[in-house]
C-alpha cells in the first residue's frame, strides 16, 4: 500500500491541472496559485523550505544580500498562505472518502468553482467525471440523481485540479463532490462539502 501511494503522489506531481486555457501544453504556477487547496499547500512548503535554510546555516545565507532575499520571499510566502487560508474559509471545504474505489484527498466549493488539492488521488477509470449533488451521501440514492451537476470528465485521477461550475438554481444546495465513472455506473468515493 506504501508503494502505491508513493507512485500516486509522484504521478500527482506530474499531472495536468484543468487551465482556463485550453490550448496550453503546460499550466503555471500562477494558474495553479488560483486553487486556494494548491496555493496553501505550496505556501507552506516554500517558507518551510526558506526556514530550513537558515536553520541549517546554509552557506550562502551569508551573503548579506542572500539572507535578505531569503527573510523577504519567505514574508511574501507567509502572506500569500494567509490569502490561500482566508480564500478557503470562504468556501465550502471537504475530504474525499473513497466507496468502490479508493479516492482521497481535500475539495473545496468556492463561488463558480470546485477544487480539488495537490492531495488529490482516485483509482483510475475509464471514464471519470465529477459531479456536485444536494444529496449529503451520493450511496443513498440512484445516482447521478436529479439534483447533480455533471462537472465534466476527469483530467487526471491525479493531484490538483479546477472545475467550472455551470450556472445552477441554487448553488448553496451543492454540498457533496462526487467522483462517478459514467461507463462503469460506478461511484468512487465522494467528499461531504461544508463551512
């Protein structure tokens, strides 16, 4: 199992992230920086990169100029993981659990958009969408059910992603994602979605 989730988060690391930009080969990191799940995780990795520089007395933190740089990238990282934090709390925010499949990791409803983090890992499927439903736990009805949003084919069963959501009645009603393969009529775990 160890093995497994080591290969899925090496491969998450390489998989695409849905870019409003369609005909890109590769997505930025200010794109990327649009998922607040990304944006925090990636915040916070970079000022604990910066502080074990100095911890570590790195060498070149004795250029003057460097340590200075190094303290000002690490104060801007700081602010933007406060944003990436404060972004979050605006959303609605849930944890994957996979039913048939294995599926893990964070997803977060913020105003025309779900995201999913650098966390994210389903098994592969032939042909994965993600929904959003009113329904609280997808497994207690015939899914998809009359209240889900098809918000398109899976990019990558891998990593961060963004999905448009389409104009809906009432999009405060959508308080589950849901990771359905549309050929299998298989549900593959869903995520609880709340303030």
């Amino acid at each position: 199992m160890k093995k497994l989730i080591i290969l899925c988060l090496a491969l998450a690391a390489c998989a695409p992230f849905q870019s409003d930009d369609s005909n890109s080969a590769s997505v930025s990191l200010d794109e990327r920086m649009k998922n607040p799940l990304f944006a925090q995780e990636y915040a916070k990795e970079m000022v604990n990169r910066l502080t074990e520089l100095e911890i570590s007395k790195d060498p070149m933190l004795e250029d003057e100029k460097m340590a200075e740089y190094v303290q000002k990238t690490k104060r801007e990282w700081k602010g933007k993981d406060r944003s990436a934090r404060k972004l979050k709390r605006m959303g609605i925010y849930g944890g994957f659990i996979g039913v048939d499949e294995h599926v893990v990791g964070d997803s977060l409803l913020m105003q025309n958009y779900l995201y999913m983090g650098m966390n994210f890992i389903s098994a592969p499927g032939p042909d994965l969408h993600v929904f959003l439903s009113e329904e609280v736990d997808p497994r207690d009805v015939d899914f998809p059910d009359p209240t889900s949003v098809d918000l398109g084919l899976m990019e990558s069963p891998f990593g961060a992603h963004r999905y448009s959501v389409p104009m809906v009645e009432n999009i405060d009603m959508l308080r589950t994602a849901v990771v359905w393969d549309m050929k299998l009529s298989r549900l593959y775990g869903f995520a609880q979605l709340s303030p």
